[in-house]
C-alpha cells in the first residue's frame, strides 16, 4: 500500500474518531474551524489552483451564501438546507456577470478586479437596510436539530462542516479526473496551446468560477447557521478572501489536499496569535499570513505537499541506489511539475 494512500486512511480515521475523543468544546469549536477554512479553501482551488485564476475576491461569494439562505430564513421561513443550496446557486449565477467582466482581464490586472467586485459588494450589503446594512442579521433559535440546522453543541456543527469538506473534496477529485481537470490544467500551464486545440478558455473559466462559486457560498451558509450572526465584516471581508486562497497555497495549490493541510497551519496560527495578543495583537495573523505568502513562494512554491513530493521521490532515489545529485535532481524535476501550478497563481497574486 502506497504511503500516500496509508497516511489518507489515518487522516479519515483521526477525523471521525476526534469528536468521541476531544470532549473540550474549545478544542471541537478549533476543529470546526480548520474544517470550514479547509472547505473554502478546497472551493478557492478549483478556479485558482486548477484552472490558475488567482481571484482575491470570493469572499462576494461567501457573503452571498451567507446572506441569501439567512434572508430566505428570516424573511419567508425557507429551510436553512434549501437556503443554503439557493445561496449556491445565487452565487454561482452572480459569478457568470462577475467572470464575463473580469475574465476580459489576465494576471494582476485580473486579481485586482476581483478585489474590486468583492468590495462593491460589500459596500451594497453595508448599506442595504433590507439586509441589516452594517449592524448585520441574526438568525433565531425558535427551533434547534438537523432540520433547522441549529444546535447547541459544537459536535453537530463539526459533523455537518466535515460532511461538507468531504463533498467538496469529492467534487474537486471528480473534476480533477475528468475533462475539466485537463482542461483547467491546460488553460493555467499553456493557455496559447489550450486555445490551439479548440478549447474555449474563457468558457471553462467561467465553469471553474461558477463551481468554486457554489461550494464558497455553501460554505457561507453554513458559517451563518453556526454562528447564528453574520454581517458585512464578518462575510465579505478582503482578509477573508487572502484566507481562501492562502490555504491553498500554503498546503499546495492545485492538488487535493493541500487546502486541508494549509487550513491546519493556518488556523492554528489564527488561535495562537489570538491567545498570545488578545485584541491588542488584531491584524498580527495577517501579518503572518503575508510573511508565510513570500516564504511559500520563495522557498516553496509548490506548498506543503509538493515539498512532501520532492522529500518522498528524493528518499525513493537513494533507496533505489542514485547518486546524491541524481536524487536532487529527480527531486527538482518533480518540484517543477507542481511549480507551475503556484508560479501562475503567483503571479497574479
């Protein structure tokens, strides 16, 4: 059996048997956490890992969900599970108008009109009495259990945030071994080839937006439902945005499960820094996160699981019986394969 798949398995396995051992709801509320972050990070990789467009802009989306299924609920009593599904779908409808602009647009000059779309928006939903403008909307408590998604223990919120990463990580796998997955992949690495070939670039960018889309909002929908609150600073913030994509390159951009490990770091970094400034250190975690963006990219760049990669194909090499620089350089070739992947990203950002 493959390390790969071993280290897989006992990853699913702590997963499942956290919550019956971690009894501190401190500690299930941190998992939660790095569960929800892993999920937005898995739904920022299909358009900016995959197909290489570096949006900074998603959290329009995940403010999007947040507040269609909250208004639906609030206003004509929806189902917060419908509602969650409907902010999908309103978010991955609003990124068509979103992309057929800003796909006009490559690079930095793309990254930059995202930034822009998701701070308009968040000045409509500030200002939108119909949707609390600043003081943000409350979700009651008339009823509690799966049906109203409402609970009072973190349990239920760490099992319905690990159900929804299992579903988007599914959707990323499906994509990725599908036409789509080639298609995105060209489109990032050889953009002039892709088109060459026949491939409509901008429609299969548009395809990979409209699917991170739907899985950011549905992350929002369930950050509201756990919360119980949402407003335009907690929503549809820039430094939430740069958290999305961050995840993603720090574990690995463009691959499966570099997300999951990049929220891990990421969100244990959040708490650190939390508990060791309090409100006296508010924006410290930024900080870092922006030292850990030059180090990634530097030092890194294809994240946490590509340097997992070049360790394994080096140590491979030497059992097998290379020389030193054969293994350096079978470990260089196969950093250059996921290079480009973050390189692109990268460079928007």
């Amino acid at each position: 059996m493959k390390r790969s798949t071993i280290l897989l398995v006992a990853a699913a396995a702590v997963a499942l048997v956290l919550p019956f051992v971690v009894k501190d709801a401190y500690w299930v509320n941190l998992a939660v956490l790095a569960l929800m972050a892993a999920q937005i990070g898995a739904a920022w990789n299909l358009v900016g890992g995959y197909a290489g467009q570096a949006s900074l802009g998603h959290a329009a989306f995940y403010g999007i969900g947040a507040y269609t299924s909250t208004l639906l609920l609030i206003n004509f009593g929806w189902n917060p599970w419908l509602g969650m599904l409907a902010g999908g779908l309103m978010a991955a409808i609003l990124s068509a108008v979103f992309g057929w602009s800003c796909f006009r647009l490559k690079g930095h000059y793309f990254t930059m009109a995202t930034i822009a779309v998701a701070e308009i928006v968040q000045i409509v939903f500030t200002n939108w009495e119909y949707a609390g403008s600043a003081v943000g909307l409350s979700i009651p408590m008339d009823s509690q259990g799966l049906r109203a998604m409402v609970f009072s223990d973190k349990v239920s919120y760490y099992w319905l945030a690990l159900a929804l990463l299992a579903l988007t990580l599914l959707a990323t796998w499906l994509v990725e071994r599908s036409f789509l997955g080639f298609y995105f992949r060209a489109i990032k690495d050889e953009p002039d080839a892709a088109r060459s070939i026949g491939i409509d670039i901008a429609r299969y960018k548009q395809v990979a937006l409209c699917l991170s889309a739907f899985f950011t909002a549905i992350g929002g929908s369930l950050y509201a439902q756990k919360e119980l609150y949402i407003d335009p600073g907690s929503v549809l913030s820039t430094a939430l945005s740069i958290k999305m994509a961050l995840v993603s390159i720090l574990g690995g951009v463009g691959t499966l499960f570099g997300p999951v490990i990049g929220s891990v770091v990421l969100t244990v970094i959040e708490e650190l820094s939390r508990s060791s400034f309090g409100g006296t250190g508010r924006g410290t975690d930024t900080v870092i996160y922006a030292g850990l963006i030059v180090v990634v990219a530097v030092f890194y760049p294809s994240g946490i699981v590509g340097w997992f990669k070049e360790r394994s194909v080096r140590r491979q090499a030497r059992r097998d019986g290379a020389s030193a620089e054969e293994a350096r350089a079978a470990a260089q070739a196969t950093s250059a394969l996921a290079a480009p992947a973050h390189e692109s990203t990268g460079a928007s950002l």
